[in-house]
C-alpha cells in the first residue's frame, strides 16, 4: 500500500498463482480490475481501496470469499458485488 504506483493493474496479474496478499491501497491505480484476478487462488487478503478504478468488479473462484465492500471502497467508477452499486 501507498506505493505512488499508477496507470492500470496489469491484465495478467492473474499468473502470480501463489499470491496470499495483494495490498493496492491507497494508490493512483485506474481503470478496470482485470478478471484474471479471480484466478489467484492462494488470495486471502485484498484490499483495492482509495484508488481511481472503474467498473465491474470480478466474480468467481477466491474473489467470492472476499465480500468485505471496504476493500474496494474510495473507488468511485467501481460496480458489482459486494459493493452495493450495481
């Protein structure tokens, strides 16, 4: 978290197979969640909050598990489950 990265996150995050924590929070990280997301398995703890991202947020796999809406939230193009916009 609070790294200063920008731009959008990249469409094959989904390769990193063994990531069990994937903090983004408080970034300057746009755009669309890429859904090669909901195929990282090992995924315990997300958090995507207080950036500038868009969209349908991603379903399936471990992403269902993760149904905390504030691990998104601050991102105000951001739709779907679990946040409350549809």
């Amino acid at each position: 978290s609070r790294n200063d990265l920008s731009g959008g996150i990249p469409k094959n995050i989904g390769s990193l197979k063994n990531v069990e924590s994937l903090d983004l929070y408080w970034n300057k990280l746009l755009g669309r969640i890429p859904p090669s997301i909901s195929d990282l398995l090992c995924l315990s703890l997300l958090n995507m909050s207080n950036n500038l991202l868009s969209g349908e947020i991603p379903t399936g796999n471990q992403l269902q598990t993760l149904n905390d809406p504030s691990i998104y939230s601050n991102n105000l193009g951001l739709c779907g489950l679990p946040l409350s916009t549809p």
